[in-house]
C-alpha cells in the first residue's frame, strides 16, 4: 500500500500530534442534567486515543449559564464540577498517550435545551429557517430569538475565555476549538440572513466575522501563546445544510485572509463532501481555497472522508489534517485499521440511538 501522509507525524502550535488523524467534534447528549461530563462518555473519549487517533475534538461544550446550552444533556465547563467531569476524560485520553481539544460553543437562536434560562438569543430577531431537531429531543420552529445588545455580546465574548481557560488550565485540555460553525452563534452573526444588524457587528462579510475575531482574540489572550487555538466553520449550517457564502470566492478571501491574521493555530473546515467544489462555477474545494488565501495556515479537513483514499484526496489539496466523524464513530479504532489494511465498518445511524434516523446530509451539528 502507498504510504499514506496520513499516517506521518503532526502538530498544532506546540502540541506534537502521532498523525494526522482527528475525531471530529460530536455531541452525544450523554452528560448529566446538569452538564456534567458522564463515566459513559470517559470510556467513549479514551477509546478513540487506544485506536490511536493523534487528536481528539470533544464535542461542543456550552460556556455560560446564560443563554449558551444547545441541548439537553449537553457537557458544559461552566463550573468546578463540570471541569472535574472533564478532568476524567482528559486524564484517560492523555493515559493512552492521545491528545484531547475542547470544542466551546454558544448556541444563539438554535438552541433546544436550555436548563439555565428561557428564550434565545442572536444577533437579530429572525426565526431560524428548518425546524428543531427531533434527535435533541427539540419540536417545531425555533423562536424568534431576542437581538443581543452590546454589554451582552462583551459578556459572551469573555464567556468563551472563561471556558478556554476552564478547559486548558483546570479540565487537562491541550487545545481549544472554537466553534464558529454549523449555525451557531458565531455563524448566526457571520452569516447574511441571520445577521441584519447594522452597528459594529455586522455589515459586510468582514463585519459579520468580527465576533469570531473578537472571540479569538480574547481566547488567545486568556490561554497565551503556547496553547493551540482553532476555529471551526462551515457554509452548511444543521438547519440549512446547503448554504452557500454570497460571493464565493471573493468571501473566501475575506474570510481566510482575516483569519490567517487572528492567531489561530489551526482553521477546522467543515464540508459535506470535502473535496468537492466550494462553490458553482469554481473548481476549488473549500481547502484549496483557504490553502491559496492562508498559505502558513494549517487547516484541518472534515466532510465524508471516511475513505482513506478520499482523505489522502484533501491532504493533496492543500489539508495537514482531517477528521472523521461518522468515520470515527463506526471505527474507533479507524487509523488502526487503515494502517494494518483492514477493511473498514459502514456508519449506521443506529449506533446513535433509537431516535436517531439520519440522512447523508442531515448531520446534528
Ligand atoms: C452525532 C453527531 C454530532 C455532531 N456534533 C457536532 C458538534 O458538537 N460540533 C461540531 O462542530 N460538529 C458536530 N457534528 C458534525 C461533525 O463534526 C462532522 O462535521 C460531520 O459528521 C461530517 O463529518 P463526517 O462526514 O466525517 O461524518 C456532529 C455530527 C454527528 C454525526
């Protein structure tokens, strides 16, 4: 078999990774109540580092007590008991010689369950398009959530701090990602319809990225310079899987020009298929894209790559990682396999759970 570049050693910042090879962030809703991480969810994270995943990406961790909680039973590292649930995880990652990022993420406008307070939040009150998803036990449309004012996108701003620094300096973490995908909060204010504000948080593309940057910059400063720092985003969102950025390209070098700027370590790119065009009328994937406007910048690919040749397809494009997610679920031990030659196991949505009916492009987020 080719050798795989896969299968080479990584690292992001100052964190040596034994491949490049990720699990990609996946909420599972199997916290406590009160968003504690579980012993279910231990033997979960530690059994992707024995089947020798270079890094693990946990799923999305609210940050606050506020208005941050996306789903019942969501983890959260708000609090010293959330943080000793973590401490487990971490410990046991580490014990299998696997490295372990915390995903923070705010909910905004989709959030389904909330223990902490009522209603939503975003950066305008425009109903999110789709419905709430049945998996998280949601039902109907989403409310109208209520525009956040500026004392409340500050505190927001610090709560993604708070939780950086929870999760490196107390939960045993070795990196942050945070989470500017998928339709959450970040993305609500990134994105054109969500965001109509017309103050310094929103406008044009640049405008619409400015809380990410704002947040990148806060985490960055809480956490220094040695610990690695990572955004993740998307055009597809769990509600409105097939968005695309307005102007294409020229949004594209918006983004990863203004990003390549922020200080992050790493750009988590999130695609249905990754190595597809990003956008009509362009041949380029998504990565070769961020790879032509973020030449320095390492990029983490996600997005069907279960394949290993398929993988191997967006290393050659311009990616230094990928990551799996149903891939992972389906394998824990996936770059075992892969590397002994072993075929590898088909993802069934039943692994989820019995309510969960999945369809290719319909992933929770
Ligand atoms: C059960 C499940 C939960 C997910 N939760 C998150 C999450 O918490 N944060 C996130 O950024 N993406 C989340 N995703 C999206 C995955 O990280 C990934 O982008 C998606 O599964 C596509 O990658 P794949 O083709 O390798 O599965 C979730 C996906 C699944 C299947």
């Amino acid at each position: 078999m080719k050798t795989l570049s896969l299968f080479t050693p990584g690292h992001i910042g100052n964190v040596a990774l034994k491949n490049r090879l990720a699990v990609a962030p996946m909420t599972r809703v199997t916290a406590s109540e009160e968003g504690i991480a579980s012993e279910r969810m231990k033997a979960y994270y530690e059994d992707f580092a024995r089947g020798a995943f270079g890094l693990v990406i946990s799923e999305g961790i609210y940050i606050d007590k506020a208005w941050s909680q996306t789903y019942a039973f969501q983890a959260g590292l708000t609090s010293p008991e959330q943080v000793a649930g973590w401490r487990h995880i971490t410990d046991a990652v580490h014990q299998q010689n696997g490295r372990i990022f915390a995903q923070i993420q705010h909910s905004g406008a989709l959030s389904q369950g909330n223990h902490f307070l009522d209603g939503t939040v975003g950066p305008s009150a425009v109903r999110p398009v789709g419905k709430q998803m049945t998996f998280y036990r949601g039902e109907g449309d989403y409310p109208v959530p209520r525009e956040l004012n500026e004392e409340e996108i500050q505190s927001i701003i610090d709560s993604f701090a708070d939780a950086a620094s929870y999760a490196v300096f107390d939960a045993g973490f070795d990196g942050v990602e945070i989470h500017g995908a998928n339709g959450y909060l970040l993305d609500q204010f990134f994105t054109d319809y969500t965001n109509q504000r017309t103050d310094y948080w929103g406008g044009d593309i640049a405008g619409r990225l400015r809380l990410s940057l704002e947040v990148i910059k806060a985490v960055r400063k809480r956490v220094g310079q040695a610990i690695p720092v990572g955004i993740r985003i998307s055009q597809g969102k769990v509600n409105d899987f097939f968005h695309k950025w307005a102007k294409g390209e020229d949004d594209a070098r918006v983004v990863f020009t203004l990003l390549a700027e922020s200080g992050i370590d790493y750009l988590h790119l999130t695609e249905f298929e990754a190595w597809q065009p990003a956008f009509p009328e362009n041949p380029r994937s998504l990565v070769e894209l961020a790879r032509k406007y973020a030449p320095q910048l390492t990029i983490m690919a996600n997005g069907s790559l279960h394949d290993a040749s398929r993988a191997q397809q967006v290393m050659d494009m311009g990616a230094d990682l990928i990551s799996l997610g149903r891939g992972a679920l389906a394998n824990h031990d996936w770059p075992e396999r892969v590397a002994a030659g072993e075929a590898v196991r088909e993802f069934d949505s039943a692994i989820l759970g019995p309510i969960a009916d999945i369809k290719d492009a319909e992933l929770p987020g």
